[in-house]
C-alpha cells in the first residue's frame, strides 16, 4: 500500500490549518494574533477554541486531555482528564472549556525544585503554549504547556525557552531598525536537533541490569570487532532497523514533526534521525516527543532504544547536534551571508555578535551540556572538545583577518570539483569543509553547538545561546544608537569586536594535544566535567545576564544548580550500587566457578596420573585466584565509598566525592571485571558480552 505523506503529515496534531477550518474566523484571527505577536487569549476565545480542539480530538478516537509539560527531571509529564461531565439521570456528556485549556493544576510537591518550594507546598500550574500546537498520543489530547509554582518561578524547561525566545526578538528587532529594516515585527530562533541512538534486541537489553537501571554497561571488554573498519557508518540499513525506523518516521510525521534523514552512525548498532529547522520551543516539544516515540517503538518491534551518551565504552556515545539560527518574520536568515559575505553589513554584525557571547560566556556553554553522561563524551575524541571554540571555515576566516587588519578581501567564487571520472559532472566546491571536532561550527547558515549529549533537552543550551546573543545585540544597539555617523560607527565597532574575541576561533583539529595547551595560552576555559563547569551557572556574570534579560531570577538560576548537582551524584551513586549488586551477586559466582573448575581439572589429573599436563590449568587458576582477590578488595572499597558518600550534606561537596571518589572507584573495579570477563568461559559468564550485545540485531 502507497503512503500518503502529505495526507499523513499533521494528522494527530491541531495544527493552523485545522484551526482555520475549524474555528470561527475572528476567533481564528484572535488566537493567531496571539501565536505570532504574543497578546494575551481572552477567556471567551479560550471557550471557542476548546470545545472545536475537544470535537476534533474525539474525532481522533480521544477520551483524555493533559496539559503535557517539561518539568527538570529532563523527561515529559503528563495528568490525564476525561472529557466527561455527569448530565442529570445519570448520563454523561463529553465537554471541555476555556479555562481547562489555558491552565491545569498538577500536584508540584514530587517534581525536583532545587528549595523553590517545600514538599508539602503542592500547588502547581501549567499554562497553555499555543504557539506549540496541540496533538494526540495514546488516544490523549496532549496541550503542550509551561510549569510554574503558586509563587510564579518557573519549574520547567520551557518557560526560561520562551522568555530567552523573547529576549532576543526584542535585542534583535532593536539591532534591525538601525539598518533601516522598519517592517520586520518579530525575530525567532530556529533549531534542527540531530539525534543519534543505539539499537540493541530485547532480550539481550533485558539480561543486562545495568542497562535497565542507568541506561549504560557498566562493564565489558572489548569486543574483537568493534566500530575499526568502519562499515557501519552509512551503511546498508538492517531489515527490523529498517522496519522501525519506517514505523518511526509515520508516527513522527503524524505528529508535525519534521523527520528528515535516517542513517546508520560509526558505532555498531548506532543510528541517526535528524529532522528539518523548527522553531526552538517547538523543536523543543518535537524532540521530547521523539525520544519517547523512539523507546516505544523500539520496544514493538523486540528492539530496546538506548538514548545515553555513552551506553559502551571503547566504541563512539551519542549525542545531540543542535543546529541553531536566526530569522526574521519576514523570511529573512539572519545568518544567511548571501553571496558576498565581505559587503553583508548586516550579517557581519549578526556574526560578530555571535562570535562576541560565544566567548564572552563560554563557560555558561559548556554548562548548559554539562551531565554525568556527557561527562564519558566530551573531549574523548568521539565528540568535542569540553573548550568551546568556534569554526567559522576559510571564506569566513578570511573576511574576519581581513576586517581586523584593514585589508580588503575579495569573496572567493566557487570553483567546479572535478572528481576525475568522465561521466560525473563538475559540481561546485562549498568555499570551506566542514570541522566534526568544533563544539560550536559555522555550517552555511547556521551555527551547529555538537557538545550536547543524546539524552539532554535541548531547552538549556538553547536558553543560554539565545539570552547571550540578546545581551550582546543590546550592548550593540546601545552603542550604535548614540552614533552620529552609523556606518563609521558599525565599522569600528565591528573591528574592535572582532580584534579582541578572534582568541574563541579555531579552525583546526579540536582533538590534537597541542590545542589543550594552545587554548590555555589564548585563556580558553578548560572546564573537563560537571563539577567543574556548573559553579559558573551561578557566578555573578551568570545571574547578572540571566535576570537583566529576565530568563531566570537569582532563585530560579540557585535551584536549577542545586537541581543538577542533586541528579549528578544521583546518577552516579545508582551506577555504582547497581554494579555492587551484579558484582555480589553474579559476577564473584561466576568467578569463583570458574576458579573451582580449573582446580577439579587439576586434581583429576593429578589423580589419574597425568604428569606435567596442569602447567596451563595452574597458570590459569593463579590469574583467575588473582583477580578474583583484587575484584573482592576493590568491591569492598566501592561499598565503603559509597557508604561515605550518604554522609554529605553540601550538594556541591557530594557531587565532587562522587566524581572523583565513586566514579574512580567504579573505574577500578570495572578493570578487573573486564579482565575476568575475557579469561571466564562464555557459558559461565552470568551476562552478554558487548559482542553479543552490539550484534544482537540481525
């Protein structure tokens, strides 16, 4: 049967052209006016629009309506409500009104607060998005929605987005009227978050507690083929890959969102799905609904879907490519430096800006990517470096030496590639290549920020790319609004910028030892895990640029710290009593067999008489007693560190014993596992290998 995408496309959701077909059109024109310019929704038009969305979603075979939020524990929640309403005589009837749509009330006590409120304050809210639309999932309308507490802070992902949203069409439109661009009414941010993820079966996923408990192994030796030839990458997709992700991409299409391109990634089992730009609080919704969708699906078809960072160690993690740009309501791309780049004043400042908060608040960068997964990732030589540079390719570079030292540069023309082979034609060279080892790389018409990890909401470095943008735009405008003679004004400003960040540009090989130390010469922060980064999401310049533009108050910025050190050394502590329970409890058995049935070998042919033959089995049994002991010391070292560990009291002080303590220690026992895990016989051994693992897809 031929599939319909068009008709397919936005089947599930509420979406503009379902509401002007099925609203009235001046109720149509008052919630479309608050979708594009942000006015409040009156209650009578709120009335309107839930009874035609309730008539719509039963149509759809739903029964249900929640207000679908983003609270910090970096998943989705959801409170589902019937449409009912008891009628007299004991009938009911299906309703829905205005005030339910604009706002639920959800029990807020058990959601992570980081001290905002005290867990007998229950009281919470959710307030209606509509500029995210709404949609159907499991027969529930789901109406996409803030999170906020009775005393008004934000308790979610997505207010803090839409405030920073705010800021910066305000910075920006500011900026845009100096260049005489009067018709321009609003500025967005637009993302396109590419999303890696691994593929095991089922049944291998369910005989692996690690995996079920924390989403990673924690422990396994290498196996003999792993990512080295590099023939999965872009490969033939396997038949159930390849059934699940066509699954996939229907619901996703279902859904509005936008799924492009599907692709095996470099490590085995690993694949990619990366949809078209949408607008960064949608883009936000869609990929929430993505990983979810991906692990149910997964799991329909035997599969199980594995979204952390770093599921195996010694092939490539995963992570999350967040294509970022700006964009006019006019249709125009800010980053866009059109044909000649070197004579876009324009763009040039855009750029320039970016370029400026991109160094400037560097630090608040590598903390909106900073996790205990990401943490086995970044500077690995598998993503980038834990320095955030910049790339900007040669043609850019090139503009920027030539503005700083006051030279004139001319726009290189593309040149026609000739690959050598007669029957293929001459296709135009792109003016540079691309940099897989940026953190933070020009790519055309946007900028791609690599560092994220695979499991992270792309809400936190959205937020600060686009607050930081907003503060230099500002001091931009400040600046060039007071000038006489704007032009000289641009020039100098644009120079004086350029001069003194051009340190956060960095074209060359991000993985190269000898950047670590160029980049301490340029005073480039070297920030290499969680710890380390997140004192810089409360330092004064943090609180200072968060509240000027009102994307967090200082309370809301303190309990988000609190909130990620709190799930730092959470993650960690769950990682390593789950690797003391499979330890104690299976891997010392299967040990301690093995070392029993090397010595009966012994003693049987000792007793038969064999003479000479045991050198081996006793070589064998010397090694296995060996690991055997020092698997016992450093599981009773774990124990006691992680007994220790209860006592913290100062959430960062926790945090900091966990990495360097507890997450040393989990390191140490996991190196004699491995080794044992080699010597035992695979029919002893208590749990898959990666080999077994990694191919368990056929």
């Amino acid at each position: 049967m031929t599939m319909n995408v068009p008709e397919l496309f936005g089947k599930k959701v509420f979406n503009d052209a379902v509401m002007k077909e099925r609203l009235p059109k001046d109720t149509y024109k008052a919630l479309k006016k608050t979708i594009d310019e942000g006015t409040h929704l009156q209650l009578d038009v709120a009335n309107v629009v839930a009874h035609a969305m309730k008539d719509w979603a039963i149509e759809q075979g739903a029964t249900h309506f929640t207000h679908w939020f983003q609270p910090m524990t970096g998943v989705t929640a959801e409170k589902h409500d019937s449409f009912i309403s008891p009628e007299a005589g004991g009938s009911v009837i299906m309703s829905f009104s205005g005030k339910e749509l604009v706002k639920g009330e959800p029990d807020a006590s058990s959601f992570p607060s980081g001290g905002l409120r005290a867990t007998f304050e229950a009281r919470g809210y959710t307030a209606w998005d509509p500029t995210s639309y709404a949609f159907i999932k499991d027969d529930t309308l789901c109406i996409p929605t803030a999170f906020c507490s009775y005393s008004g802070e934000a308790l979610d992902k997505k207010t803090p987005l839409l405030r920073s949203m705010q800021a910066l069409d305000k910075s920006a439109v500011r900026v845009l009227k100096l260049f005489g661009n009067e018709d321009v009414k609003r500025v967005i941010t637009t993302v396109g978050p590419e999303q890696e993820y691994f593929l095991i079966d089922q049944e291998v996923y369910n005989k692996r507690p690690d995996i079920i408990y924390t989403g990673r192994t924690l422990f396994g030796a290498k196996p003999p083929k792993g990512q080295e030839l590099e023939d999965h990458y872009f490969g033939t997709i396997k038949p159930r890959v390849s059934a699940y992700m066509k699954e996939l991409d229907e619901e996703l299409w279902k859904l509005g969102i936008l799924a492009k391109t599907k692709h095996n990634e470099v490590a085995p089992a690993q694949h990619e799905l990366a949809p078209i730009f949408s607008t960064t609080n949608i883009a936000t919704d869609h990929n929430q609904l993505t990983m979810e969708l991906m692990k149910t699906i997964a799991s329909k078809h035997g599969m199980a879907c594995l979204l952390h960072e770093k599921p195996f160690a010694g092939v490539n993690g995963s992570g999350k490519h967040n294509n970022w740009s700006i964009s006019t309501d006019t249709g125009v791309n800010l980053l866009e430096p059109g044909d000649t780049p070197s004579q876009n004043a324009q763009f040039i400042l855009f750029l320039t800006a970016v370029i400026k908060a991109v160094d400037d608040y560097q630090e608040l960068l590598r903390v909106s990517v900073a996790s205990a997964g990401n943490d086995h990732r970044l500077g690995a030589n598998e993503a980038p470096p834990a320095i955030i540079s910049m790339f900007l390719g040669d043609e850019l570079e090139g503009v920027v030496e030539s503005i700083v030292n006051g030279t004139d540069y001319h726009d290189k023309e593309k040149e026609l590639m000739s690959i050598g082979a007669v029957v293929l034609p001459h296709i135009p060279q792109d003016t540079t290549d691309r940099n897989r080892t940026s953190p933070f790389a020009f790519t055309g018409n946007k900028f791609e920020f690599r560092s994220l990890g695979s499991t992270a909401s792309i809400s936190g470095p959205n937020i600060v790319l686009n607050t930081i943008v907003a503060e230099i735009l500002d001091q931009f405008a400040e600046e060039l609004e007071k000038a006489s003679d704007f032009d000289s004004a641009l020039n100098a400003l644009v120079k004086r910028e350029l001069t003194a960040h051009q340190r956060i540009i960095f074209n060359g090989n991000g993985y190269a030892e000898d950047w670590v130390e160029e980049a301490k010469k340029r005073g480039l922060s070297n920030l290499k895990s969680t710890v380390d980064a997140l004192p810089a999401f409360i330092s004064d310049k943090a609180i200072e640029v968060f509240t000027k533009h009102e994307v967090f108050s200082k309370t809301e910025l303190m309990s988000r710290y609190e909130i990620l050190l709190e799930n730092y050394y959470k993650i960690i502590n769950i990682e390593a009593l789950t690797l003391i329970s499979m330890t104690k409890k299976d891997i010392m058995a299967a040990a301690c067999k093995y070392e029993y049935a090397i010595a009966k070998t012994i003693n049987e042919k000792s007793a038969t008489g064999i003479v000479g033959s045991s050198k081996a089995e006793k070589k064998k049994l010397e090694t296995a007693a060996e690991l055997v002991e020092l698997m016992s010391e450093r599981l009773e070292k774990l124990e006691a560190d992680v007994e220790k560990g209860a006592a913290f009291t100062d959430a960062y002080e926790n945090a900091k014993y966990h990495r360097e303590v507890i997450f040393e220690s989990m390191n140490s026992l996991r190196e004699v596992i491995d080794k044992l895990e080699v010597l035992v016989p695979s029919d002893m051994w208590p749990y898959p290998t990666y080999g077994e693992i990694l191919y368990s897809v056929k």
